[in-house]
C-alpha cells in the first residue's frame, strides 16, 4: 500500500457471506493463456478481451511492522501474522478461501511475494497451516508454489508481484523502498528470472508485476529515465526484457509508476508522480504487446500528500478531498490517460493494482465518498483494477475491515455480500459492470527508441547478431516494425508497423557513408546521407553522444520509386495529424507519414554542427 501506510488506522470487519455474484465462477474455464495486449486492453490467446478484475493475496510479502518478535501477532500488521504465507491458510482451507474468491467476482490474483521469501529455508510453522496440514514442513516458498497452483486450477489467472526485498509489512521508511534498496540490482534480476521460469510452463500464470511502490528513502528519491542506480524506468526496462528473452516470453510485463519522491514536509518538492512520466518516456519491450502499466490510489493520499498522518504529514489535499470532477482529473492525470490515448508511443493498459477502504466500521463520509466515485470512475474507464487486500481476520466480528473476506480463529467467514457492509453495493456494481467484452481487432504498435544513457536494442534479432558500431549507442526498433521518426537532438525515435503488410526479412546492412545516394537523386544537397539500399527501410540508427554515427538499414519487401524529404533543423516536421505522440518532448522532430517508410537520414559536418540529425527521406510504402 502507499508511503508511511503503517501510520494508517483502520480497523473495519465484515461478516459471512450469504450473497455472492456467479459471474467469476461461470468465467473461470473461459479463458486461454497466455496474455497479451491490443493497445490499451488486455486479450487472451483467442484474442477476447480479458478484463483483470483482481484481488491482492497478500501475506508472502510479510506482514511482520518491523519491530519485536516476529511470533507475536501484534507486532504483525493489524494484527494479522500471515506466518510468512498468503494470509489466512491457518484459518480456512485453500480450497474455501479460493471459492470465496470466486464468489466475491474476481477474475485474477496479484500474490505478493519478498526476494527474501525465495531463499528462506526455514518450514512454515504448523500453526501458519493450521486449517491446510498437507502445507506442514513446505518452506515459503514450496507454499507459494501451491498456492498458485491451485488458483490457476480454479481458473484464475495469477500474476507474481515482488512486493518487498524482505518479508515484512510495506509501505514506508523500510528498507524496501526499490528494487535494490536491501540488495543489489543484479541480485533482483536473478530473482526474477527465477520467478518467470520456475511457473513459464503454468499458461495461467500470466503476469510479472516487477516491483511495488517504488519510492524515497531517507536519503534518495528514484527517478524516471536518468540513468543511475536509482532510475526506475531503465532498471524495469531491462529486467522486463531479460524476463521476455531470458525466462518467459508468455508473461504480461507490470510495470507500476514511481509511487513517491521528495520530502513530505510543506515547503520541500514532493510529490507522487505515478504514471505521469510515462508520457515523455514510455518503456519498448522486445515484444510488442506484453507491456501493462499499473498505478495505486487510497483515499488517504492524493497527488501531493504521502498518505502520513502525524509525522509526514502536509496541508496537501488527499484523494479523498477532492471533489468527484476534480478526482476524476486527477485520476486521469497521473495514470488513466494511458489507456484513453490511443495511437501514442505510451498507449497500454492501466491496471489499478491496489485501491481499498476500510468496512462495515468505515463512517468517514469522505472516505465513503471516495471509494464511491472512485468505482464509478474504474466503471467509466472500463479500467482493470485489483482490490487491496482480499483476505482478513475476524474476532467476534471486530478486525481488519479492509478485507472483502474475514475468517475467525474457528474458521468462519464474513464477507462483503453478508448485507451490512456498506461496500457491497459499489463492489457488485464494479465486478459487474459491462465494459468491452469479445474480440479485441489488432492495432498498430507505437514503440519509443531512447538510447539516452546506452544501447536501446528492442530487437530480438538484432540482439542476437555482432555489434554493428561498436563504442556507439545503438536504438533499433522492435522486430516487425520501422523507423518513423527522429528527433533533432536528444537521440530519440520512433517505431511503428502502422500500414506495414510485411516486417523486415532478416538481413540488414549498417550504413556509414552515402553510397547508396543515387546520381540526381540528392535529397539533402550540402548535407551528408545515410540512405538505405533499395528495398531495405530504417530499423535503427547509432549515435556517439548527440551525433549520428550510422543507420541500420533492414531488408523488407518495399519498393523504392523516388521519396520527399522531411526537414525538422528548424522546428517540428511531423505533418497535420501525427500518430505516435511527442517522442521528444522540447526536442524538434521529423516524421515520415502512416503509409511512409523512413530511408534515409541527413546531418551535417559544417563548422559548429554537432552531426545531429536535420532530415528524413520517406518513402511510400
């Protein structure tokens, strides 16, 4: 959950469940893995929508506050001693609690789990299985393995989410700020790859949400794209393409935004920039079509408060302050606007993989009217959206009200359907509403090259051939797309298959000097050309810090009857209605058109030119 969430009291129960939707149940069978994505919406292997109407299992992320004895349940979060496992399997069999699950109309399951549960060799303590015997003696892990076997047996799609290094309660000051706060970079990595081969063979295991709430840490904040230890955007962009190329090539890529950065003292920049810079540099994976971006909102945070309350806290309005209109545009802001833009280089789905309130014992009138509003809007953006937690406890009807399903120590259950919880009528209205449903129609893919700090190879198969410019940065598109566009300076592209019947057939030349430049045909007089051969277009290009260094030319079956040149030295050259977005932002840039292919690029040596790019030959296809 959000920054400093163990200051946050909410102490809210429900009670057995009597009532239950049997959509999810009915669902279950009626989906094929793996997962994929068509711009912004998720599709299944027939290419149907598959709509991620999900819960958080947490429990084998930890739940331990940090301090005292790990046995004692109340040094656990709310409580709740998850013994290191998905919570509850001390109090209901797996097989009740996964009906349950079924019941309340989900679809999918994000099961948190800790680096540190992957190594833990220490068995579970037969208390933690109480309700579950055949568990005792598995390690965490070995219980985790059984856990999303039998959830993908049911049906339901899991996706793994590496919630914290260690296995305790998130989210503050912890030691589990990012990926490499308690362990190194290479050490995640390692982990992961772990993780994606040890279920690629499971198709119902369908996703790989890489981190959760990347935020500061006393001393530093993450960042989105500068290239050092703390750069979210090119540690998540690489593990992301060592998962696809390395592990399993089936898994959905989550990629959630930068959850916190700043000191949430008034006067001081903080912030929660989500999924906002997402707009200037957008993730390229290897393969088209497998990246999810995901976002997390409470009430109790809001676009410039921590979530704190005491220590932390600001005059910063939260979520909950704000009026419907105002929520709904901020929403849109710093996460949704992902989804409802179409044809952009960030185009993905947005999954709300953590939003909650408290229970029956929840009569905050704000907070009530936040979660309200915030369903209504997950209905109107048709948004996939995964409830945090799914799982409590109950004592004499008195607990964690935040979950939608309770089990007391004698292993009865209280659930969100039992008629007094006052969420049950917004639940029902969300898992039940009728967004797209059926055949989702392919789209065109718009990919961003940034080869800002290194090599930006999203080519498998270019990856796999010898450096074609060593010492240089190299950009190459994904596989099946082209060049479209180049921005002046900054060093960015941009790739597409808009209007392309036929990608590239595998061979390639690296282009250096203009020997392919025909006589008469100077499209750039005074300048130098890098023009690919006759029916070869541009897949990539090379630089040596802002200057060109080379183009890769691609073979592919396009014809080569003449071209026009696009200038963009002197401002934006991307023509009326450009597709793909600003690729650069503050940058200027050229554009070849939808049914263009670029063929060549100018620059020039003059005195005082820095060799950037100044134009395009685009060609028809």
């Amino acid at each position: 959950m959000s920054f400093l969430k163990a200051a946050l009291v909410a102490v809210l129960l429900l009670v057995p469940l009597t009532s239950v939707p049997a959509r999810a149940a009915e669902e279950a069978a009626d989906w094929t893995g793996p997962l994929s994505t068509r711009g912004r919406w998720i599709v299944d292997a027939d290419g149907d929508r598959f709509k991620l109407r999900s819960g958080n299992w947490h429990g084998a992320s930890g739940t331990w506050n940090g301090s005292g004895s790990t046995e004692d349940d109340a040094n656990h979060h709310a409580g709740e001693n998850s013994g290191r496992i998905p919570l509850g399997l001390d109090r209901a069999p797996m097989a009740e609690i996964i009906a349950g699950f079924h019941e309340i109309g989900i679809n999918s399951i994000r099961l948190p789990f800790s680096n540190e549960m992957i190594r833990d060799s220490r068995p579970v303590t037969d208390d933690a299985v109480a309700a579950n015997p055949s568990l005792r003696g598995k390690t965490p892990l070995q219980v985790y393995d059984v856990v999303v076997r039998e959830l993908t047996a049911a049906g339901l799609a899991v996706i793994l989410n590496n919630h914290t290094n260690t296995t305790r309660w998130c989210c503050g000051v912890d030691g589990n700020e990012r990926w490499n706060t308690g362990q190194s970079t290479a050490a995640w990595e390692t982990d992961w790859l772990f993780m994606a081969n040890r279920y690629k063979d499971n198709k119902r295991v369908v996703g790989a949400d890489l981190y959760n709430e990347v935020r500061r840490n006393v001393w530093d904040d993450p960042n989105w794209g500068l290239g050092d230890d703390h750069d979210w955007f090119a540690a998540s962009q690489r593990v992301a393409d060592r998962i696809l190329t390395e592990a399993n090539p089936d898994l959905l890529i989550i990629v959630e935004g930068i959850n916190w950065t700043g000191i949430p003292i008034d006067g001081f920049a903080h912030e929660r920039p989500t999924l906002e810079p997402v707009r200037r540099l957008s993730h390229t994976l290897v393969d088209s079509g497998k990246l999810v971006y995901s976002a997390h909102f409470y009430d109790y945070t809001g676009p410039n408060h921590s979530g704190a309350t005491g220590t932390g806290e600001t005059t910063d309005p939260r979520y909950r302050d704000l009026s419907p209109s105002e929520l709904i545009s901020v929403v849109n802001r710093q996460a949704l606007y992902v989804a409802s833009e179409p044809d952009q280089h960030f185009t993905a789905p947005v999954w709300i993989s953590e939003f909650g309130v408290g229970g029956r014992e929840e009569t905050g009138a704000k907070q009530r009217a936040w979660f309200e509003n915030f369903v209504d809007h997950l209905i109107r953006m048709d948004a996939d959206f995964a409830y945090w937690p799914l799982v409590g406890w109950h004592e004499g009807r008195k607990g964690n009200g935040w979950a939608l399903l309770h089990w007391d120590v004698a292993g009865h259950r209280m659930g969100v359907h039992d008629g007094d919880d006052w969420r049950a009528a917004a639940w029902t209205r969300l898992t039940a509403a009728q967004g797209r449903t059926g055949q989702v129609a392919p789209v065109a893919d718009w990919s961003m090259l940034s080869p800002d700090h290194g090599d930006f190879i999203a080519s498998r198969w270019m990856r796999a051939r010898p450096d074609w410019d060593s010492g240089a940065r190299k950009a190459v598109c994904p596989d099946g797309q082209r060049l479209l566009g180049l921005s002046r300076t900054g060093n960015r592209g941009l790739c597409s298959d808009v209007g392309l019947s036929s990608g590239p057939t595998g061979g390639y030349e690296v282009v250096v000097d203009e020997r392919h430049v025909r006589p008469g045909q100077d499209w750039a007089s005074g300048y130098t050309k890098l023009q690919c051969p006759d029916g070869h277009l541009l897949t990539g290009y090379s630089v040596r810090g802002s200057a060109v260094s080379a183009a890769l030319c691609s073979a592919a079956p396009v014809g080569a009857t003449g071209g026009r040149t696009v200038w963009f030295d002197r401002g934006d050259n991307r023509g009326a209605s450009p597709k793909g977005g600003d690729f650069a932002s503050g940058h200027y840039k050229g554009q070849c058109a939808d049914d263009e292919y670029a063929a060549g690029i100018a620059y020039t040596g003059r005195v005082g030119s820095r060799r950037t790019p100044d134009a395009l030959y685009c060609r028809r296809m």
